[in-house]
C-alpha cells in the first residue's frame, strides 16, 4: 500500500484555499512544538456562517492537505459545524494518513478553533471555553 492516499498527494499537490483573507473575521495560528510546523487559518464569518477561509501552512505535505481537506470542510458551513471538526474527520475524508502523520490533522482541527476563538474574542461573544481547551488541565478555570 501506498504511503499516502491519492486524496492526500492530490490536497498536497494542489491545496485549495491558499492564501490570507484581508481583514479577517478570524485568524487562527498554532504550531507543533516537535516538528516545526506552522499552520493559520482565516476566517470570513457571516451570520454565524463561514462564507469564506483560507489557510497557510508552514510544514509538511501532511499538514498542507489537512488543511486543504478542513478548509473544504467548513467553507460555507455555519460555524458550529467547524468547531465540530475533528482531527479524526479529516484524516477520514483523506482515506487516511500514516500513523506518525496523524498530529499534522491535529494541526489542521486546532487552527481553525482558534480562528473560530479568535472571531468570537473580537465581537466580545461569550462561549463556554470548553470548547476550546482542556478545562481540567487549566488554572483559570474552574469547571
Ligand atoms: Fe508535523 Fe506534519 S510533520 S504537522
């Protein structure tokens, strides 16, 4: 079996959505500390829908078609269905990605919940920060 699915060399080959949104709604960025990887996401939100996103990734060939494959995910979708993006739905929708690449899908879930973070922080939104992190492993909260 071939390393990677054809989905994976075809969002690697030609990645949609590359690019910045000027004026951004939100903009998301995270990086794997391990292997150097950097991916940002942005986001154009209209009534709580995400009419436009792009995404630039610095990494490898895995994170570009995991961020390929969620900006094709969540474009057009209201936003409650982005923050329901799983790392696991995207490595899926690319017929799968080898076991020590699956963090690069983890990249792509995590960029585009703190763009979504980030949206809702500018328009002063309030939102249950569960959605956004580990509440047990945090000293600001109290859950
Ligand atoms: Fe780390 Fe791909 S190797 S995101």
């Amino acid at each position: 079996m071939a390393l990677y699915s054809e989905k994976v060399m075809d969002h690697f080959r030609n990645p949609r959505n590359v690019g910045v949104i000027e004026n951004a709604d939100g903009v998301g960025e995270v990086g794997n500390a391990k292997c150097g990887d950097i991916m940002k996401i942005y986001l154009k939100i209209e009534n709580d829908v995400i009419v436009d996103v792009k995404f630039e990734t610095f990494g490898c060939g895995s994170a570009i078609a995991s961020s390929s494959m969620a900006t094709e995910m969540i474009k057009g979708k209201p936003i409650s269905e982005a923050l329901g993006l799983t790392n696991k739905a995207v490595t899926e929708a690319l017929d799968g990605l080898p076991a020590q690449k699956i963090h690069c899908s983890v990249l792509a879930e995590e960029a585009v919940k703190s763009a979504v973070k980030d949206y809702y922080d500018k328009n002063g939104i309030i939102y249950d920060c569960k959605l956004f992190h580990d509440c047990a492993t945090c000293e600001h909260c109290h859950h």
